[in-house]
C-alpha cells in the first residue's frame, strides 16, 4: 500500500445487538447495523455509493440493503470469507475509491449466527462433503475445532504450552465482557472455569470456545477528505493486510509444517512495512478469537513475543486492561458475540475515539474513570494505534493498523 498510509479512515460504526434469538431476518439486522453506521458518520443515503460484505451462504446481498437504506450504488460486492474477510474488504475499499470507482464505502456483516446457520457444526447450514471440505470431514474434521486443534496440540508439544496458560485469555477477555453493556457473557470467567468445562476437541474445553450469536455490524470507509469533514474523529488507516496464506490454505492446511506457525508470519511484514511501525508501538490489539489458541498464536505470529513464547505472552498480564497492551478491550468472540471479526475493527476505532461504551456515565463523551473493576471502564488510557488480528484458518490471516 505505498502512498495510502493516512489516505482513509474509519468514519462510521454501527451494530445491533447480540442474541440468540434475533427475531428478525439478517436484512433486517443488515439494514439496521448500516443505518447505524451511517448516523454514526452523520452521511446522508446519497454520501454513500459502495458496499461490500461477506458471508458463508447465510445472509444477504449488498444490493437488497442498500435498496432498502435509499442507496443507489456505484461499486459492490459480497464475498465468501469469514474471519480474515473485514481487513481485506476495507483493503478493497481504499483501491476502488482510489481508483475512482465510488466515494464512500459501507462494509457489513450480519447473520443468524445461532438461530440459523452455526458455525460450530449444527443448524441450517449447506452439506459438509462438498468442494474442499472433501478432503477433511470424510476424516470427521467437520467443525473449526476439529481443523484447527493439530496446530494447538503441535505448539503445545514444541513449545510446553500448558491450556492453563491458554485459559488466560477467556479469563481476560471475560473481564473485558464485565465491563460491555452489550457483551453476550458478562460473567467473570477464571481460568479454572475453563480447565474444569467439559472437552469439546483437545486441547479445546467448552469455555476455550467463542459464543455463536445473532447479530449485524458495519463499518464504513471513505477518504481523508471526506472523513475530515464528517461527525466522528477518523480512525486513520495506516496498514492493512488481506486474506495472506500459508503454503497449504485449504483442506489439509496442516500438512506442511509448522503448523503450529500461522499465516499471520506472512502478513506482518506487509502490515507492519505500510504503517512504518514495530509491535512495540501497537497500544491496542484486537484479535480473532474463535478459540482462545487462535489469539495466542496470532499474537506470537505478528511479533508481539518471540516463537513459541504466546503462552507465556498471553498469562503474563499484558493482554488485560492495564496491561502493557490490552487484547479484545470489548470481551470479543469468546464473550460479547462472534461476528466474524468485523466488531474487533469497531471497539479499535472506540478505543481509538475514547469512547469505549462502558458503564462510565460519561463513555460518549470521552469521559473515562480508567477503573477496571467489574462493572466500570474499558477504554484504555492514551490509546493511540491498535491492530486487528483477522483468522480464517491457521494458514489464512488478514491484519490492519489504525491510529488516532
């Protein structure tokens, strides 16, 4: 991305809630997370000409809600993609409003995540033994666990890392959740609570595993021009990474080594290269938390320890809010509801804006007591730059780096 560092922002977030019983369809919850959006931007159906979206077959396309918001669109697109998707679509937004082909682009994500179509394996979803996935249920890896465990059990065996030390990541990331009106599981979790829940797939135990919801959340992009002149401070875009893979992406991605080594080793250069920065100067990280393994090896991948070091990283304290660098401010998939990413890239430009929507009674304002106690603050003091972390599998990842 030479040349564009600073060249768009962050201008507009917007969410519904986070159920398991939505009561709407997702053009609904689609509809209502835009417009949310776009009043958060203060823009007008007419300031708005792109949209882009992603999804597994279980929403709805870009043209139907933008008809439905009064959106007349010159450029979009819906994808197929899950969690390495957001980076890379706001990637996509900066190159076509850089190639002149819209303005200002709104970027969705909106399903039924538990009342319809489960990511976990059940629900309304389409057959399992179709195109790639050939090569991996007829072995009974039907699920995300089931895939994605060999690279868990393979760092644990290199490295010594111990599910106690992983457990720390639901347990800070619960303690986020505590301090989010909107979190799905406000419950204070302790590592114990995760060692004792049952085994879904080791080395995963129930609570190592995100809460499926229902829910729809947007974000919008538009150019430095433009994200000057509008209501909220801009997230400035200063790298972005998309959808990087390993040698291996799909099927078997764990068969050339080390699988314990995720796609983010390939994505942090280019990441890192665009924004002119090191992990040393991220104040905020925000990565995809699927399963509590999936942040420790993010974390490790792009830097922020040394190999085969993440769980020493993730239980030293660090990660949690007053920590050297705080993870998931808002609770993530593990707590407030799984998205698909796209609400990480929302609590960045929260944190970003100092508004965190905590319990402080003057969040919107910026006025924050920093007391972290449950039931009190999330936003973290003095946050310039943060970084989201995006994860489809162990050999995919998408990353972006934003700033005040």
């Amino acid at each position: 991305m030479p040349g564009l560092k600073d060249k768009y922002a962050v201008v507009g977030i917007g969410m519904t809630e986070f159920s398991r019983n939505s009561g709407r369809t997702t053009r609904a919850l689609g509809v209502e997370a835009v417009r949310a959006a776009m009043v958060d931007a203060g823009l007008g159906a007419h300031e708005v000409d792109g949209m882009l979206s992603y999804h597994g077959n279980d929403s709805t396309a870009s043209p139907t809600i933008a008809g439905d918001l009064g959106i007349r669109l010159n450029f979009y697109m819906d994808c197929s993609g899950g969690g390495s998707s957001v980076e890379a679509l706001i990637g996509i937004a900066m190159g076509v409003i850089e190639a002149g082909m819209c303005n200002t682009v709104a970027i969705f994500r909106a399903m039924n995540g538990f009342t319809e179509a489960r990511i976990g394996g059940t629900g309304r979803q389409r057959p399992v033994f179709t195109g790639a996935s050939l090569e991996a249920s007829i072995h009974g890896m039907n699920s995300a666990a089931q895939s994605f465990a060999p690279s868990f059990m393979r760092h644990m065996y290199e490295y010594g890392t111990t599910s106690e030390q992983v457990a720390h990541v639901k347990m800070v990331h619960s303690h986020h959740a505590s301090n989010n009106p909107r979190a799905y599981y406000k419950q204070r979790i302790s590592v114990e609570d995760v060692l004792n829940s049952r085994w879904i797939t080791k080395p995963l135990h129930l609570l190592d595993c995100c809460v499926e919801t229902d829910n729809g959340v947007a974000i919008i992009v538009t150019s430095a021009d433009r994200a000057r002149n509008l209501r909220q401070r801009p997230a400035w875009i200063m790298g972005v990474a998309g959808r990087v893979n390993k040698d291996q992406p799909g099927g078997y991605h764990w068969s050339r080594g080390p699988i314990s080594r995720v796609a983010g080793v390939h994505a942090a250069p280019i990441v890192f290269g665009q924004a002119g920065i090191t992990p040393e100067d991220v104040d905020v990280t925000a990565s995809y938390d699927a399963f509590t393994f999936t942040t420790m090896l993010q974390l490790e991948a792009y830097g922020f320890c040394k190999e085969g070091e993440g769980g020493a990283y993730v239980s030293s304290g660090i990660i949690e809010l007053g920590g050297r660098r705080p993870n998931n401010t808002h609770g993530g998939h593990l707590c407030e509801g799984y998205t698909h990413g796209i609400s990480h890239v929302v609590e960045n430009v929260r944190q970003l804006r100092g508004q965190a929507d905590d319990y402080c009674p003057g969040w919107a304002n910026g006025e924050h007591t920093y007391d972290y106690a449950e039931g009190g603050c999330r936003q973290v003091q003095d946050a310039e730059i943060t970084m989201n972390l995006g994860w489809a599998m162990p050999a995919t990842g998408s990353a972006l780096i934003m700033h005040r």
